[in-house]
C-alpha cells in the first residue's frame, strides 16, 4: 500500500475527512495553509467513503480525524476540528527543514 510506503519514509499528517461532513469543510482551507507552510511534511487527505480500507486499518470512527504518523507508526491522533491542536501537534511532529547544501 503507497499511503504504507509514504507513512514509513516521512512525516504525515492525514486528515480523515467526508464529502458531507460540515466540520471537515470548515476546517479544509486551514489544513491546505498548514500543507503550505509545513513544506518538511506530508499532508495527506483521505475520504473515509472513498477508501474504506485505510480507514478501517487507522480505526477511524469520527470526521475529522487527524492522524500523525512519524517513522511508520502514528504518534498523535485528534478527533474533530479543533484548529489550535491541529498546528500544536503539527509544530511538535514535524522535523526540521532540511539545510540547503552547499557547494
């Protein structure tokens, strides 16, 4: 599974999100400003009635569910829209940016 391969190589933030779900609208535009900003993170959204599979295998219950995974295995979880949280545990997951090299 690709979502697998990209887990284990970076760091992710996947937002379980739905088509109908009104929180989950709400809070897309913030998600996309922090992909933007977090250029040293992989955010990734999935439609928990697109891809049920992964949903299943992250026990995902409730829209939005925000998980972040760091070496394969997933080190924070938030359930709902809560904004604040969302950037605190982006801030606190994600690694630094890597230095330019110079020749």
């Amino acid at each position: 599974m690709e979502l697998c391969q990209t887990c284990a190589t970076f760091q992710v933030v996947i937002d379980f999100t739905a088509a109908w779900c009104g929180p989950c609208r709400a809070i897309a535009p913030l998600f996309v400003e922090h992909a933007k900003k977090f250029t040293q993170v992989v955010f990734l959204k999935v439609d928990v009635d697109e891809v049920k599979e992964v949903t299943a295998a992250y026990e995902v219950e409730a829209m939005p569910t925000f998980h972040f995974v760091k070496n394969g295995k997933t080190v924070a979880t938030i359930v709902g829209a809560r904004k604040d949280e969302l950037l605190a545990q982006i801030e606190k997951h994600a690694a630094p940016a890597p230095a330019s090299a110079s020749a």
